[in-house]
C-alpha cells in the first residue's frame, strides 16, 4: 500500500467514525422522547378511563344538561383518537398539534362539567365522584410533569440536530424537527379545577 492510499483509508476511517458517532447520538436523542411520550400516552389513557365513569356517575344526577355530558364524551373520544396518532409518531408536528387541540377542547368540556357539580351538590359529595375527581386531578399532574420531560427531550433533540455538521447528518439520514406538546390557551393548560368540598 502506498502511502496515499493508507492517508486515505485513514481519513476514510476517521469520518466513517465521526459520521457514526453523530447518527447515534441523534438517534439516542429521539428515543429519549420516545420514551418520554410513552410515559404521557399512558397518562393519557388512564385519563381517558376515568372520564366515561365520571359521566356515567353524574347521569345519575343530572337529568336536565346532557349536552354537557355528551360533549364530554365527544371531546374525549377526539381526544383518545389524537393521542393514539401522536403516541404512533411522537413529535410529528401534524399528530402533536392535532393532540393539543383535542386536550384543549376536552379541558374545556371538563371545566363545564366541573362547573355544572356546582349545581348539584348531592353529586359533589357522592365519594365516587369525589374520588374519580381526585384521580382525575393526580393524573393531570402526571401528564403535566411527563409533558415537561417530553418537551425537554424533543428540544435537546432539535438543537442537536440544528447544529453544524450534524444539520448534515439530519438531513441524509432523516432526523426530522420534532414537535414539542403544549397547549396554547394558558388556562386550559393548567389542570381543571376540581371541587372537593
């Protein structure tokens, strides 16, 4: 071998070794939130368990705003059928903001049906509410802190392959920009207000 060709096979090496060392770490990155949208998604499904048994405990006691009630429902369903999309592709942007607008509007069906226990206070002390309530409560909290770790995952994620030559590197292997989970409308962000008295 001539002097040439082992610089060659030496430089050929190097950035073999280099360009392998990036492509792993973007793809240890995207699997950080991966994980971290598994531990959301399984939030999410015990949110959703809880809310057709809350409906079902209320029928009981209301019997002149149904409307309330089905639109729960409704916004539920929705809701369920966004996360099992975003759970499918976490990140994708499509799936992640269809998945927001969806827990918007379930956030908001909630606060009406929160508001309507008001009304009936029979409702507000039956202890299977009151617990379906205060798991419904601990649940929106697990999702709110799993959903923080998720969107610190998806930004080291993007920043690292924003970054030169790993932009590059992106590119040719397909490390798509990934979407993080948020809510726009602040007060539907926090969990709903839940009364326990």
């Amino acid at each position: 071998m001539s002097p040439l060709q082992i610089t060659f096979g030496l430089l050929a090496f190097i950035a073999i070794t280099i360009v392998t060392s990036m492509v792993n770490t973007l793809v240890t990155l995207r699997n950080r939130f991966i994980n971290a949208y598994a531990q959301i998604d399984e939030q999410l499904k015990r949110r959703y368990d809880l809310i057709p048994n809350m409906v079902e405990t209320a029928k009981g006691y209301i019997k002149h705003d149904r409307e309330t009630l089905e639109a729960v429902i409704t916004a539920r369903n929705d809701a369920a059928t966004a996360n099992i999309s975003a759970a499918a592709n976490p990140g994708d942007p499509s799936a992640m903001h269809v998945l927001a607008s969806s827990e918007m509007t379930l956030g908001g069906a909630l606060g009406r049906l929160f508001a309507l226990l008001e009304s009936y206070p029979d409702l507000k002390a039956n202890d299977t509410m009151l617990r379906l309530m205060e798991d419904l409560a601990s649940t929106d909290n697990k999702v709110a802190f799993f959903r923080d770790a998720f969107n610190d995952a998806v930004m080291a994620y993007n920043t690292k392959r924003k970054m030169f030559p790993r932009n590059v590197i992106s590119v040719i292997f397909r490390f798509n920009l990934a979407e993080s989970f948020s809510i726009e409308n602040t007060e539907k962000r926090l969990a709903p207000k839940i009364p326990l008295s």
